[in-house]
C-alpha cells in the first residue's frame, strides 16, 4: 500500500474520532505540535528506526508528550506504533492537515517572494487569490522568501503554481530566444 494511502486512511480515522468526541480542535492543536516536534533530527530518527522496539518507543513517545497531548492522541499514537506504522508519522500528520483544511473549508497558499512581502502586499494577494470563482471559504497564507526568483512571486495552492517570478520569465525570454 502507497504511503499517501496509509497516511490518509490514519488521519481520516483521527479526523472522525476526534469529530466524534468533540475534540476536533484540540487534536488540531496536538497534531501542530508534533508536526513541529517531528523538525527535531533525534525524534524522527527514534520513530523510523527498525531497531528499537515498539514498547521502547511508545515509552519515549509517552515520556516526551506527557500531559502536552490529548489522551485521544496519545492513544492514536500507541497504536500506529504497535502497528509497526509509526514511520509514516510525518506523513499522517500532513495528511491530518489537509483532511483538517478540506472540512474546515480552508485553502491553503503559499507566497514565495524574493523579499520579505509587507502585510499589505500578502493582504492583496490573498484577496485576488479569494476573489477568483471556485474558491471559496478561508485562505490560510504561508509565506516563503527565495531570492533565487529575482523579483514578482510564485503563488502555490495545492498542486497549481502560478509563477509570475522575475527568474521564469528570464527563462521563458531565453528559451524563445533558443527557438
């Protein structure tokens, strides 16, 4: 089975537990913090490796989250580990997002500028972007600066890239150039 099918049958179960009992937020708020706890090189080698048990690792993860984690998400997280599924974990959780964003009527964009974009400049993205039919609900913006791009922007949601950079059009000029 593909990771993106293990990861999504997980969060989704997640989803509809947390939905079930009410928790929908605080699971939220759990899932951002191991997102966030997954960056640390030292955890996210522990859970992948093949060689420390399962027991082991659910004792780590216990100690490392005690009282910091619903108990919902604890258990959540014992068992895709005594499932052998833990490695996936990084997966599940950006899984855990979307699934979070498409309930919730959220779309999610990324801004990557050459320079740091003032609020003003993002604010007028992001209404052109919640302008355009098709899109509706709340937009939730990340931004990145790659001064690589020279100028202009790139704007990502979801799998469409609208590049309107300095660099691509340099490049789309050369290749005409080519022809």
């Amino acid at each position: 089975m593909s990771v993106s099918r293990i990861a999504g049958r997980y969060s989704q179960s997640l989803i509809d537990l947390a939905v079930e009992q009410g928790k929908l937020d605080r699971v939220l708020s759990d899932v951002q913090t191991l997102k966030q706890a997954l960056g640390n090189r030292d955890l996210s080698l522990m859970i992948k490796s093949p060689i420390i048990h399962a027991s082991n690792k659910i004792a780590a993860l216990e100690a490392i989250f005690q009282d910091k984690l619903d108990e919902l998400t604890m258990s959540f997280m014992r068992l895709i580990t005594k499932k052998g599924r833990e490695e996936f974990l990084p997966d599940i959780v950006d899984s855990f997002m979307d699934h979070y964003r498409k309930l919730k009527n959220i779309i999610a964009i990324k801004i990557i500028s050459a320079v740091a974009l003032s609020d003003e400049q993002v604010e007028q993205i992001k209404n052109k972007v919640g302008a355009t039919p098709g899109f509706e609900g709340t937009i939730e913006v990340s931004k990145e600066v790659n001064p690589s791009i020279m100028g202009g922007v790139i704007i990502e949601i979801g799998d469409k890239k609208y590049d309107a950079s300095v660099a691509h059009q340099l490049d789309k000029l050369k290749k005409t150039f080519q022809a």
